[in-house]
C-alpha cells in the first residue's frame, strides 16, 4: 500500500510557524543576555537584592492615628545584602545557568517541532521524542530553579540575621505541578496515539 500524501499547512499556518520559530530563537538569546547581566551582577562587589520566601513569619501592619497594629502573615519579600558570601552567590549563578540551559533546550525541542510541522509532518517518532523531552526537561528544570531559589534565600536570611532566622524548607506546590506533569503527559500521549494512527493508516502495520 502507497503511503498517503503528506499534510501541507496552509500559507497561514506557515508564517504562524516561522514566527514562532523566531520567537523562540529571540527568547534563548533574549534570556541569555539576561543571565549574563544577572551574573555580572552577583560576582560584583556591590550589595545584591534577593527575593527571599518566610516560614511562619508576621509582621506588625500599624494603622490609625493611635499606632494600632495588626499581626500580617508575610510569605515574599526581598533582602539586601551587602556583603554577599559563595552559599548565596553559587545557587543564585547555578540558578540563572539553570534557567538558560531550561530556556535553550525547551525552545530547541518546540523549533525542531515547528520544523517538522512545516515539512508536513505532525506525527512521528521524532516529534513524539520532541514534546517529550520539552515537558520532562520543563518539569525537572523547574523543580531544580525551585531548589536553588530557596537554597540562596535561606543564605540571605541567614546573612541578615546572623543565623538566628530558620531556614525554609524546598517546597512546590504539588497541585499545580502535578496538573502540569499531566498536562505533559496527555500531550505526549496525544502524539503517541497520532504516530500509530499514522503508521495504521500508512499500511506500515
């Protein structure tokens, strides 16, 4: 049996893919240039300004000509260190690293999907491999960004208060991760199931 035409995306379709293809090569360099600013700006001799995450923190919210206050749960807020030491410069450089390597691989595998939708073909072992990797790449890097960032919060807090502050435990929201990773998985069941209907229909088995 002869295998079927190959699927030609419209003139629409096409120029929708090259700009995103674009969007993407301009995101990685884009990001790039952010992590070297940001780079610069840890290993400089300057005080660096951290986004910094509380435990079972409150603070005083004063209101009223009296000075009443008010007891507030603070979750963020941010930390400026003047004297920065390696336990909060590290984490702080590993985590934009982390970002950039996030960035350019997610972008790389979502072009050679572009690509690959622009010569007609959409579902494929290729493909399949591609949204794969972008999700559990995407899903493990996040994850990753998420230690580091507490890592180097917990090493300005403790910097700030002369260790007298407790640390704060790695924590990510499992409901939303958890919707994620099965998002990533249906998709990539999705292209799973596409491939062997397209094999089927192919007469390849």
């Amino acid at each position: 049996m002869s295998a079927t035409t190959p699927y030609r995306p419209s003139r629409g379709d096409r120029w929708a893919l090259i700009a995103f293809v674009a969007a993407g090569i301009a995101l990685v360099v884009a990001t790039v240039v952010f992590a070297v600013r940001q780079i610069l700006s840890l290993v400089s001799s300057g005080p660096i300004t951290v986004p910094v995450t509380f435990g079972d923190f409150e603070a005083p919210l004063t209101y009223g000509e009296a000075g009443a206050s008010l007891p507030v749960a603070v979750d963020t807020g941010t930390i400026t260190v003047i004297e920065p030491t390696a336990a909060l410069v590290v984490p702080g450089i590993l985590g934009v690293i982390v970002t950039v390597i996030l960035t350019a691989a997610v972008v790389a595998c979502l072009v050679g999907l572009s690509i690959s939708l622009l010569r007609g073909t959409i579902f494929s072992k290729r493909n399949t491999l591609l949204v794969s990797t972008a999700g559990i790449t995407a899903l493990i890097g996040v994850a990753l960004q998420k230690v580091l960032e507490v890592m180097q919060s917990n090493a300005a807090l403790h910097l700030a208060t002369g260790g007298e502050y407790d640390a704060v435990g790695v924590f990510v929201a499992p409901g939303s991760y958890l919707i994620a990773a099965f998002a990533i998985a249906m998709i990539c069941t999705v292209f799973v199931i596409g491939e062997r209907m397209q094999r089927d229909q192919d007469g390849l088995v």
